[in-house]
C-alpha cells in the first residue's frame, strides 16, 4: 500500500476529499519549508495581466469556475508553476538587501573584505558549495556563470569537436527550442549543416520517447555521433529521462556526454559525477528558485584537467595568480576554470537564498520523497475528471518529475480550465494550444495546494460538458 493509501486507511478519509489532503499535511515533515517563501496573493495574480503563468479569461462566477473561484483578493494563490518560475525565498531579498548595502557603505572593498564575511571574489564558493549535492557531484566540478544558453554555447565550445565522421550532435526532437538553436549554430560554426543535428524522435503516435530507443540509435549510429545532448526532465512532458543509462551507453559508444538540466536540477536525484556525464547545465530559476533571469550554473567531470580546450576568460584563471595580470592563462581547478567571467553577485545571492533553503531540506532525496507523493495525488485527483483531456505525463514515478501535463481534445475546453484556474487563483503554465503544465514543487507546494488545483479543473470540465450538452 502506497503512502497516500495508507494515511487514507489510518484516518478513514477519502482520498478525493480535502480532508485527506489537510491531514497529508499535517504529517509533512517539510511543511515549515512553505514559511521561507513568499506566496503572491489572489488579488496580486489578478492584476499582473495575462501572460504564461497568471492566465487570462473572465474573473465572474460563471459556471466554469464553479464556486472555487469565490477566493479572496488577499489570500495566498494557489502557485503551481515552479517549472517555470519558482517563488521568491525570502532569505534571497534578506541577502540581496545585505549585498546591495555592502556595495553602498563599502563599494570596491566589499571585493575583499565584507561585512557578512561574503566576499565577492569567493562568492561563488559559497554558491557551489551548497548547489553540488543537489545535482550529484563534487564542489569542484560545479561552477556558475551566465544565463543557460550562454553556458550551454560555452560548452559545446568546449566539449563539441567534430572529427571525421563523428560529427553529429544528438537532440531530442522535441527539445526546447534553444537547444535546438545552440545545436545547429554550433554545428554552422564549425561548417557543417543542419543534417549534424541527429533529432531522437518519439514512435509514431507517441509523445514520449522511450528509454530503449535512445539506447537502440546509440548501439546504431553511435560512430557518427560526436555530442549527446538531451533534457533531464522534458519541459512540455515532464517525462525524465534515465540518465544513467543513457550516459553508460552513450560513453560506451565514445560520445561526449551533456544534459540540460533545466527541468530536473533541484527537481529530480541526479548523480552526475557518478553517471559520468561529461557537461551538464542548468538554469536556476525553476526549482531552484533563483528568480528571473537568475545566473546558469554548470557541470563538468573531474576527469576534464587544465588541458582541455575551452573558451577562456580571465575569470577562468587560477584565483591565486589571477590579479598578476599576466596574458599566459592558467586554468582554475575543474569547473571554475570554464568560468569566462566574474560571478554576478546580486544574482548569485538570490540563488544563495534558495540553496539555504534546499539545505534545511535535508537533501534530495527528502524532498524527491514528498515531491513523488504530491504528484501521485494530484494524478489520482484528476484522472476521473479527464473527459476529452489526458495526462500525456509518464504514470511511473522514476520517469517523470514534479510536472503533470494535461492535454486537452479541443481549444476550447483547454480555454475554459485554464480561465476558471486563474479566476479561481490557481497559478499553472499553459503551452498552446492545448496543455497545461502543472508543478507541485515540494519546498513550497502542500496537499491541499494539489487538492484545489484538481477541485477547479474538475469543476470546470464538467460545466462545460453540461454547456455542451444544453
């Protein structure tokens, strides 16, 4: 018996019922982990306009909102769209403020001497110290610095060197779409063609690509293939992939291995040192709560020493000597000597904010733990609802993250759910024209979250089943 079984069992409580769900969160051992952020209100939501995330439509009680959408203007809204903006830790405007005081009463001396004992020049050890254990690997072999496509075009700079026939970037076909423009731009810089790309396509009426598949085109084209670069977690699916499997197979067939962990850093258990992955980046904003735009952080394997070619920058170079200023680079020890510039401080203590968090977590696997139960009730919540609308979200909790994604039949029943989820302060992300993405994020997200979350779909369905039917 599963875990949300078993407490229905003990309490003799309907698993479809609120009840369930406030007594779920009773018994978190997380639920504290909620107070560190701040949650928009309704009213706030409201008027942010439309947009991915805040929703459009009408704010009447109309039949497709049922009476769920009677919330107050001040109350906390109801954020499931952690998969594209986590919400604000409140540490990150705490050490924000203290940052931009810092620059205010010391300005260039904050570089070396801080009031907090934060100085700038090692501010990112503090960053990677805290980020490591969340995607399996050793301090030094996790940096940060600029934004996720810039990171990932700095690293295939690195990694990607087409050689005879092995010349081929492997991508999943339904990658975001700036995987695909770092991939063919990468290949255009080096005179090769859009045919370098080698696009890893679902079967015929599938939205998932399987496992066996990926592995099945590596044992077959894996002599042509000179880069693996695929999703952790897929952004419109939420399928996560077995990087464990693919990276043996893929080093096996003598391929560089990377992953865009946009999806999956602070999401899913990653063990990148472990799996060997080459290069691997990530963007912080999602899970990882490190607000818009927030720095990219990145990956490389120990096993990559000083001379191995990279783009170089002064940042990059051995912190020991950096200040000489001589023009002969000397690479710094693992990932920080990839780093091409200095660490963006204001951003970089945003993220901070949120790792303290993750730390008082306890782990990954604590947070992995509540993130799989939550997901497992609101799929339970919302499969007898779905009438002309299907999760298309693998149901095997190992194979997918903190991410359901409903598909609807038509535009129009899509229109009416994701309108009566904003009136009702319901907080998702829609992908046109017919998904919608929900995330519980365990740091912040509770039960009865996911249980008003499913409530409003179902209503809204079935008034517009009861429209169509008039």
């Amino acid at each position: 018996m599963d875990y949300i079984a078993a407490v229905a069992a003990e309490t003799g409580l309907a698993i479809d019922s609120e009840a369930l769900a406030l007594a779920l969160d009773a018994r978190d051992e997380l639920r504290e982990l909620r107070d560190e952020f701040s949650i928009p209100t309704v009213g706030d939501i409201a008027g942010s306009g439309p947009g991915p995330g805040s929703g459009s439509g009408s704010d009447s009680d109309s039949e497709s909102g049922s009476n769920h959408n009677h919330v107050h203007p001040a109350a906390a809204c109801t954020y499931l769209a952690g998969n594209s903006l986590g919400l604000m830790p409140r540490r990150a405007r705490q050490l924000v403020g203290e940052e931009l005081d810092e620059w205010a009463r010391r300005g260039v001396v904050g570089h070396h001497r801080h009031s907090h004992g934060r100085a700038w020049v090692a501010y990112r050890e503090r960053v990677v110290e805290l980020m490591a254990p969340l995607v399996g690997a050793g301090a030094r072999e996790v940096g940060v610095m600029a934004s996720l496509t810039s990171a990932l075009h700095l690293l295939l700079a690195a990694f990607y060197r087409p050689h005879a026939q092995r010349t081929r970037i492997l991508l999943e076909a339904h990658a975001f779409p700036s995987d695909h423009y770092a991939a063919e731009s990468q290949a255009q810089w080096h005179g090769l063609g859009a045919g370098a790309v080698l696009l890893a396509e679902p079967r015929a009426g599938e939205l998932v690509l399987r496992t066996d598949d990926v592995l099945a085109l590596l044992a077959e084209r894996g002599s042509e293939i000179a880069v693996v670069l695929l999703s952790g977690v897929q952004y419109y699916t939420g399928q996560a992939f077995d990087m464990a499997r693919i990276t043996a197979a893929a080093r096996a067939a003598g391929c560089v291995v990377g992953w865009d962990l946009a999806h999956a850093a602070g999401n899913v258990a990653l063990q990148l040192h472990a799996w060997g992955a080459d290069f691997a980046c990530w963007c912080t904003y999602k899970y990882l709560n490190a607000g818009p735009g927030g720095v990219a952080g990145f990956f490389v394997h120990e096993r990559h020493g000083a001379d191995h070619p990279r783009l170089k920058g002064w940042w990059g170079h051995d912190a020991a000597t950096r200040f000489d200023m001589t023009n002969a680079f000397a690479p710094a020890a693992g990932a920080a000597g990839f780093e091409v510039s200095n660490t963006p401080v204001l951003a970089a203590a945003a993220l901070l904010g949120s790792l303290q968090v993750f730390a008082r977590a306890g782990g990954m696997a604590r947070l992995r733990a509540k993130s799989e139960r939550l997901t497992a009730l609101l799929e339970r919540l919302l499969q007898p609802a779905l009438v002309r609308a299907r999760i298309i979200t693998p149901c095997d909790p190992a194979q997918r993250g903190a991410q359901l994604s409903v598909v609807f039949d038509d535009a129009d029943a899509f229109a009416a759910v994701f309108s009566a989820l904003a009136a009702a302060g319901v907080v998702c992300d829609e992908r046109k024209p017919s998904c919608i993405r929900i995330a519980p994020a365990p740091l912040y997200n509770s039960y009865a979250d996911v249980w008003r979350c499913a409530a409003v779909i179902a209503a809204a369905i079935a008034a517009a089943i009861k429209a169509d039917q008039r």
